[in-house]
C-alpha cells in the first residue's frame, strides 16, 4: 500500500500540528497508511502540548512530493500557505475551516469545511460518524488545537459546536479544560525569550484583489514583550516585504488576558488596513481593539477593502 | 427569517434539480428557510423524473441576488457554471462531487465534496447524519439523480456507495431500479424532437491553462439520430464559439446501450483533444471508445494536456 502524507500549514500552529496526527490516527484505524508530517518549525505551544500528552513530535518535511504521490490538507487549503511543491502531488482530501482561495484540482476530491473554531472540532465529527474511538492522547491533542484556535472560547470564532466537542474532548483526555487551557496558552504567550524570527512565525501570506499580504499573529499576555522590540521585528518585516514582493505586512499582537489587538503594518497599502478598520497607524502602530481572530475578524475585511 | 436560495448548474441535470430539491427539503426540516430553484431549462430526463415522482418544478430564477443574499451550491462550485450573479451574493454551503476550480470565498464556510457519483449520494449520508427521513417522493429524486449520474451504474465515476445508497432510497421510493431507472434514462435519450439548442443544452464551461472551453454531453440510445443533424449542430457550435471566445467546443454524444460515446470538436485547440486520447478527428468527428463521463474521462485528461 502506497503512503500518503498529511499535514496542516506552512508555520505550523497546534491546529495545523494536532489535527495533522489526529487524522493520520482516523485514517490509520481505517487501514489505510498515512504519516503525519510539519512543513516548519513548531511554535513553543504547540511544543508544550506535545510535551504534555507525550505525544512524537511530527516529521519535518520541507518537501512532500519526494515521499509521496497523494497527500491530504489539514487546516488549509491556500496553495501559498501549503507545501512549495504541493502542485506536484495529488489532494485525496481536505478538512479545513477557513475560507477557499487559490485552491484547484483536476479531479473530484473529498473537501470538508466547517465554518466552526477549529479543524479538530470538524475531525472529532467524522471519528463520531466513522464510529472510531478517539485515544487518550489524541484527545487531549484535539483538545488542545481547539482551546488554542478559540483563545479558550473567547475568540468570536468559537461556536457553541467546538465548546462542546472541546468538553467531551476533556473528559476522555482527563484534563480539566480552564487550567490546562490557561496553562497551554501561557507557554505560547511568554515571547520574551522568542527571537524575532519566532515572534514573527504564524505568518500566512494571502492574495487579495492584485494586491500580496502577509498577516503574522502573535499571542501575549502584555503587549510591551513585543513592542519593546519593536525596531527589529519592523526589520524583519521589511526584509520579507522586499524578499516576496509584497504590498502589506501586517503583524497582529493579541492580549489574551484582555482579548484586544495591536496592528504594526509595513508596506505601500497601509492606507487599506486604517480604511479597513477606521484607525491611523503612528509610528507604524495602531490599536485593533476586540480584534482577536485573524480568519474572522482580519482576512474578510481586508479582502473586501482590497477587493475595491 | 431571511430565505436563502439552493441550486446546481447552469443547463440543470437531473441531479442537479432533485438535489436541489433535497437540500430545500433537508433544510426545512432543520428549521431553515430555503428554496430550490433552477438557473435554466429542465431537459426531458429530469421532466420524466418530476412528472413520475409528482414533484414540483422549481422555480427559473435568471438572477439570484434579487432574490436573496445567501444562497447554498449542489452539484457545481466553479462560477461560471454558476448564477451570473453569483459575486453578489454570499455561498453559505456547498454539496458537491466534482473538482474544485475557480471557486473562492472571503468567508470560512460549509463544503463537502466527496469523489463519488453524485451529490444524491452525499446529501443521503447528511440525511443520516442529521438523523432526518428522506420523503417516498424525495427519495425517488434522489435515486433519480444517482441513476442519471451513473448511468445506471455503468458509468466509471459510480462508487460502491453510490449503488448501495440508490438501492435504499429505491426501497423507499417503492420502485425497481432497473425498470424505472431504463425507462427514465430513454426519456432523456430520446432526441429525436430535441432542437439543436436543447441537443447542446447540457453543457459546461471550463477555463483550463490559458484556454476557454465547452464541452456538451448528450445521451443517447442510437448516435445516428444525432450525427443525421451534425451540420446543424456544428453551427450552433460555431455561434456559441465565437459568442463565447471559447478555444475548443467538444460535443460529446454518449450511447447509453453500448457504454461509448462520438466526439464532436470546434475551435483552434482540436490538436489537444486528439492528443489526449490518440485520435484523428475526420470532418471534426472522432469515436471516443469507452468515454462515458465527462467528470472521468474528458475534464482531467483534458486538464493535464491544457495545463502543459
């Protein structure tokens, strides 16, 4: 039987990460042979939950048509956020709850989008009609990619779906969700001993309109962590601004403690994010208050601005 | 509560008028206020099916945001498959069963595509799913549309979910697959009082590399009947290529009996075709030996050969 791959985004993050090795779990108890696998370096909260519920570490992978001929997508489905050579290799399949852009195949495929929190949320449905069990440590995976996407509920993405599921995910997994979930995001959010390189990792690049963006987001629990080290983090930005061509970079600082944002963007089209949200960035810098979701609350109002 | 509109394709087939129908029903039953409409004319198939089952008509709807801002896709998501207006209005959800292409959203949504038959099939498992009955009448349309779809099972994209779905939906529909299924596949091949539009009505199209394409699939019981009137339907090929600026218009003519088909080419990138299945068109006619779908055997193999 021939191997197939399966994994989430390019930087990945403990959705794109746990819901790789979930369903590479799901497909495996289905007899079919499937390796779960990372396209870069994992961030330190996906390294606590792994570390936590004792799970392998996924391989990396900076290419994937090498290994295998068929791969499926977990978490995305943007050809820029997935494997450089994803075009080489064929999709089986698709589970994902962001929007579909810049996505095509030759074939029919299995595609599964949910506009619910998270991936793992959408995954333990289709165990649920598989009628596989979940384990133990697969749980507490699932578990932790949905308190992750959802900010432990607080983020506007979370439905009352992926609480739900996220609760059953708890009580098999054995953890309760508040500590552990505060627990996990702390290990995330501490960035003071991150370089900037790191600070800058969940970076996605997206095409609106005739106009190339990278949207970075960071979670912290104070954001002076990040803007004391404001002048290197613009240099790197500026670095991958001129490297790929783009015409924004904007890089998202999330409080978890108090669910607001601020937005430091570099770039030509900066006039886009302050007609976007009706702010003026200062020095390159601008509050992005409530704003905590990057799919929900940034991507569809920048695409619209961009659009125009 | 707002209503949201339900439809298939342009040039409705049998599976997508029933499974728009379906959906309508499916949502209903969940609360949701949704209608089934069509965005053309019914052909003679999909008529026999509505008149056998008593159901009704869904309503001609040229322009759907007028009608409402949300909407759910059966049976297509490439847009110019679609509504003309299909950019006004917000997709909620899409059942489908073909590739995807030229399909995008700014929003995260609902979308499940699976590589079989038919969206009949799909929407049966959501059925379940969902825990809802399928109607003796619903469950008619919708082995209707597996049968259509499949050729009665002959047809390579069939799966064996797709047979064994169609098989319980006949229990309930209280017809014998076979009977019916021949008797309503000779009411769509018979195309002797067809005008040359309704010969060419089920017809697709598909950019692929630089190139624009048609490509129209008739089915019949004797390919004479349609070969008796070729220099009128190349006509109307020529109108539509030059109305369209299509590169290729390919006609294929599929024996129903015999499980091949002719093809039929137009326009300046005939060479692909040809070298696609190793053919020589003669007078802009070819056979296309064991070809019976579309989605199978003609879109993919054309695809690669465009893209090169």
């Amino acid at each position: 039987m021939t191997k197939s791959l399966v994994f989430g985004h390019k930087n990945p993050d403990t959705d794109t990460i746990c819901s790789a090795i979930a369903y590479a779990e799901l497909k495996k108890a289905q007899g079919e042979d499937f390796e779960a696998v990372r396209l870069g370096e994992m961030n330190s909260e996906t390294a606590f939950v792994l570390d936590y519920f004792k799970a392998e570490t996924p391989r990396l992978v900076p290419s994937v048509a090498k290994e295998a001929s068929t791969v499926s997508l977990v978490d995305h489905n943007e050809k820029q956020q997935s494997a450089d050579d994803i075009a080489d290799v064929t999709i089986l399949e698709v589970i994902d709850h962001h929007r579909i852009a810049n996505f095509e195949t030759a074939d029919p495929l299995y595609y599964r989008a949910e506009p619910v929190g998270c991936t793992a949320t959408i995954l333990y449905k289709i165990f649920q009609e598989k009628g596989i069990a979940i384990s133990k440590t697969t749980a507490g995976l699932m578990l932790s990619a949905i308190i992750s996407d959802t900010l432990l509920y607080q983020s506007p993405t979370c439905t009352p779906e992926d609480k739900e599921i996220a609760e059953k995910l708890a009580a098999i997994a054995g953890v309760e969700t508040a500590t552990y979930g505060l627990a996990m995001l702390k290990a995330g959010a501490d960035v003071t001993t991150k370089t900037v390189d790191e600070l800058l990792l969940d970076a996605k690049e997206f095409d609106m309109g005739d106009s190339k963006l990278e949207i970075a987001q960071i979670n912290v629990v104070d954001e002076q962590d990040v803007l004391v080290r404001k002048a290197e983090v613009e240099a790197l930005m500026t670095q991958r601004i001129v490297e790929k061509g783009l015409d924004l970079y904007l890089f998202v600082v999330t409080n978890i403690l108090t669910n607001n944002s601020v937005g430091i963007a570099l770039g030509s089209k900066i006039d886009k994010v302050e007609a976007a949200y009706g702010i003026t960035f200062t020095n390159n810098l601008a509050p992005l208050t409530g704003v905590v979701s990057r799919k929900k609350q940034v991507v569809p109002i920048l695409t619209e601005v961009f659009s125009k």
